[in-house]
C-alpha cells in the first residue's frame, strides 16, 4: 500500500515497564516507526494504531491535543524537557484515546481490520501489516529495514528500486555461486562411512511414503509459518503431521524434538552473544569513528570512498552477524557522508545493502552460516569454519565485494 493522505497516531509499549506507554505520530506505516525505534529499545511493541484520514485536519494537530489531554501524566527526559512517554498503562491509554478521537471526529465503530483511507480507523499490528504488505514477507528487508533506515538518514527514497540498486551486487553472489557448483566443489567428498553409519542408525529405512510425508511437511509449515506469521506455529504443525503419520514414532518423538532444541539453543546462544557485541559497538560510538577514521583519507575519491565503506560493512557485520542489526547502525553514518561526496541514490542504497549484507553471508555468527553446520554436521564430519564460513567468505563475499563497488560507480 502506497503513502496514504492522512497520518497515523500509535501507543507503544515497552515490556520493562508496562507503568508507562509512548504516544506519538507517523506520517507512513506505524510499523516502520516503531521497528526503528526499536533498534534502540528492543524491549518496545506496537500496542496499536489510529489511521486518521487527511479531511480531519493535520495529524500533527490530533497528537497536541492527546498530549495535552495526558499532561498529567506525562513524563520528563532526564534534562527535565517533555517527552512522549506517559506514565499510564497502555490499555486505559487506548480506551482513553478511543473516546477523544470518537469525540472530536463524531465517528464510532473505529475498530477495524481492513484499511479504509477516508475513515477513522484502529488497527492492531498484524492488520497493519496486511494492509501496507500483504507480501510482506518478501519485502520485510527491503521495505522496513533498508529503505526505511537509508530514507530516516536522510535520503529521498522517492522512486528508488531496491532490486535495481542491489541487482548487481546480486549477480555478484550468483557468479560466485557458479563458481563453487561448477569448479571449487565440483568433485564429490568423501565420508568416513564408519562414523556415517553410527549417527544414522542403519537399521532405520526410509519408505516412499516418509519421504513423501516429509515433503507435505515441509509445505505445510510453510504454508502455516506465511498464514499465520509465525514460525513456532509452522514447525508445529509440520512435527505434528510426521506424528500423525507415524513416521516418528510417539516413543520417539521427545527425543526428535529435544535434539531439535538443543540444535537451536546451540544457534541461538551465537546469535545472542553477537547482538551482544553490537549493543556493545553502539553504545561505545566506536562505529561512528571507525567510519569517521576512514573517511579522514578519502578526500573526494569516491572509488576509494565505496571500497573503504564496503569493507567498514563486512567488518561490523561479520562481527554482528546480522544485516537486519547492522543496517540501522550504519545507514545514519553511511547515508550522509555518501551524500557529501556526491553517491546517487541509487548507489547510496546498493552501498549500505551490499555493506549489510557482506558479513551476514559469511560470519561465523550469521544464521546463513549456522543453520547449514548444524544440518550438514550430522555425522560430526562438517567443520563450522573450514567447510561453512571461508568457502562462504570466499564464494559470496567477495564476489559481492567486488560487484558492490561496482554498482556504487556506475549507478
């Protein structure tokens, strides 16, 4: 859904204090809003939102006024200025705000799950996310996080094409891909059969109708995971399809899931101790003076200027392990200097997602990286460094280093 006429007042919450909510506006999708927001408190959610339409007048004006209503319980920053946090519970909040907003619009029944853009509407989070992407699994990355960080940095997103900024950087990853199927690995590997045989359990076979049973599964907690919008409700019921086939047996279906879990505790505990860094670098400012360092020697140089800031990004990211955590830490350092030395915004866009995105293919952090260890080492065979993270760092990175400073300079 495009930019409507009309602006949206939101209540968050944060979960360590529910005593207090936040009350502000958003002239565009409240959910890129608070996920901004959140980067710097992760302990927010979105309570809900109220869609006001342009012919109520400016919603600037609707946020003073609700403001001022809860100027009793607002609360002050520590240099004793306004803020918009009020100490109220979300809930009374949200009926309280019902009433005003039915009072100054003299409209009722505001509750709704679709959007209408010529009426007064309140919406929760996942119908929010409906009306703006109905297919919002596939532009979660392009929309929310790097368009809508690049534009908060400064930058007039207006008509830019995130496919056509980071489509060389991708035929980047694709020629390296190539390269690893058709010449690096093209001769097969061998397996000690011995250790294989022991992990497996060879007295277990596979029947056509397993295999079968595995592919439904496999679609079914797809299809649930995309339906519903969650994960944990998708593998249920794959697991529960492989129960009720009989392929894992009822006996054996706690040991089945419980060396699922350990497997994801493994990951998660990584992933954790990696955001763990980035809260670190964030906090320390040691991002901005690594980027400020390296811009001390660019001058004008702008080929110089894509590869020192390409580099910058694979090395934050292959600390923190996640472009989704890395982007909005390095699109506010990297938009405005990008812009001074004269990058289009196309090239700006490709330079902060090819940044992003060059440690997240091969950090040993990354759950690009992770997720296929913990599949391919089954059989204690497969090397999280030798056989996941360099041939990675190798065949994507590179390449994407490479086809990222190209599309800065020709875009």
């Amino acid at each position: 859904m495009d930019k409507q006429p009309g602006g949206w007042i939101y209540i968050l919450i944060s979960s360590s204090d529910y005593t207090r909510c936040k009350i502000g506006k958003s002239e565009n999708n409240p959910l890129i809003r608070y996920k901004n927001l959140r980067t710097a408190d992760p302990t927010l959610a979105l309570k809900v939102a109220y869609y006001i339409p342009e012919r109520f007048g400016p919603i600037s004006g609707y946020e003073a006024a609700i403001h001022s209503a809860f100027h009793c319980v607002r609360m002050e920053t520590h240099d004793d200025t306004t803020s918009e946090w009020f100490r109220i519970e979300a809930n009374q909040a949200e009926f309280d705000i019902d009433c005003l907003l039915e009072e100054w619009t003299k409209q009722t029944d505001i509750m709704s799950t679709t959007f209408n853009c010529d009426a007064l509407i309140k919406m929760y989070a996942d119908d929010i996310n409906s009306a703006y992407n109905p297919d919002l699994h596939e532009k979660a990355f392009i929309n929310e996080i790097l368009l809508a960080n690049v534009g908060s940095a400064g930058l007039d997103t207006e008509g830019v094409s995130v496919v056509s900024a980071m489509a060389i950087p991708a035929l980047g990853m694709l020629m390296g891909l190539l390269v690893a199927t058709l010449f690096t690995y093209r001769k097969p590997r061998s397996y000690y059969q011995a250790t294989v045989e022991k992990i497996e359990h060879i007295d277990q076979e596979f029947s056509t109708k397993s295999l079968w049973v595995a592919g439904a599964a496999i679609v079914l907690a797809f299809v649930v995971q995309l339906y519903l919008g969650s994960m944990v409700l998708g593998a249920m019921a794959g697991f529960l399809l492989f129960s009720a086939t009989g392929v894992i047996r009822w006996q054996d279906s706690d040991g089945v899931l419980v060396d699922g879990m350990k497997m994801m505790a493994s990951i998660g505990f990584i992933m954790i101790a990696a955001s763990g860094f980035s809260e670190v670098l964030k906090a320390t400012g040691h991002i901005e003076s690594l980027v400020n360092g390296a811009s001390g020697w660019l001058g004008d140089n702008k080929a110089l200027a894509a590869l020192l800031l390409l580099i910058v990004g694979l090395l934050l990211t292959m600390g923190i392990g996640s472009s989704f955590s890395t982007i909005p830490i390095i699109a506010a350092i990297y938009v405005p200097l990008c812009i001074q030395l004269g990058f289009s915004p196309l090239a700006i866009v490709a330079l902060v997602g090819t940044a992003g995105a060059l440690g997240d293919a091969g950090s040993p952090a990354s759950d690009s990286t992770l997720g296929p260890t913990a599949g391919l080492n089954a059989d204690g065979q497969h090397n999280h460094m030798r056989d996941t993270v360099i041939p990675t760092f190798i065949h994507f990175n590179l390449p994407l280093l490479v086809a990222g400073w190209v599309a800065a300079m020709v875009l």
